[in-house]
C-alpha cells in the first residue's frame, strides 16, 4: 500500500511538473509587451532551470523508490524461498515419520506374534517340566518300593 501511495504521489508531482513550463509560458506571452523581453526570458531560463532541478529531484526520489522496490522484492523472494525450502523439509520430515510410523506398527505386529508363540513354548514347557516331575516322582517311589520289596526279601543275618 505503502509503495501504491509513493508511486501514485511521484506521478502527480511529474504530472505537475510537466504541465507547468507551458503554464508559464502562455503566461508570460500573455502579459503586455510592454516588459522587455530580456526580463521574460530571465525570468523563462530561471523557471526552467528550476523545473530541470525539481525533474532532476523527482528522478532521484523515483530511482530511489525503484532501489527500494527492487530491495524489498529480492527480500520477499529469499523469504518465499526459505518458505519453500522448509515446506519441502517438512514433507521430507513428515514422510520419513509416516515410514518410520509404519514400521514400528510392523515390529510392533511382529513383536506381538513372537510373544505369543514364546507364551505358548513356555506353556509348553511348564506341562512338560510337571510331566518329567511327576514321572521322576513316579520313579522314585518305585525304586523305593523295589528297594523296600527288596529288602524285605533277604533274610537277616
């Protein structure tokens, strides 16, 4: 908005420039003759010398608006450019989270079917440990009943 003002205020002051050497000359060809010449034509080289220094001011104060332009346009684009650079960072970020996400959902999955299958062995496991227990018992009470049957038999010395 700021620049739409500058740039709308240096053209009315070109426009005004413009227009005013032909303002001063109808007025001064206007005026009688009875003034010399020598006094209009001062008057006329003074008038246009200031209108070349105010034209001459008006396009330093405009080449100056440009460079400023220009400044703040290159600040825009790096900033546009820094703004795309980390969107494309992010959806590189966003992307490896969403694999990485994936994955653990996988070793979460895969995990999870070894604990069971582990649960099961162990399960397993026990049954088979209680069943060797009870045959050690089994057996022991056996060989202690043989034994016992075996003693029994010998006669005492």
């Amino acid at each position: 908005a700021v620049v739409v003002q500058q740039d709308s205020f240096i053209e009315d002051q070109r426009q005004a420039l413009t227009n005013r050497p032909e303002r001063l000359t109808s007025f001064f060809s206007s005026r009688p003759s009875s003034r010399h010449n020598s006094l209009i034509e001062q008057e006329k080289q003074r008038s246009l010398e200031k209108h070349r220094q105010e034209t001459a001011a008006l396009q330093r104060q405009q080449a100056t608006h440009d460079q400023e332009k220009r400044r703040r346009e290159r600040e825009w684009e790096v900033r546009e450019q820094q703004l795309t650079d980390r969107e494309v960072q992010l959806l590189v970020q966003e992307e490896e989270t969403g694999r990485r996400s994936r994955e653990l959902v996988t070793e979460r999955v895969e995990l999870q079917r070894k604990k069971k299958d582990y649960l099961i062995d162990l399960e397993r496991l026990r049954d088979a440990q209680g069943k060797l227990d009870r045959d050690r018992e089994n057996i022991q009470r056996e060989m202690e009943r043989v034994e016992h049957m075996r003693m029994a038999k010998i006669p005492s010395t």
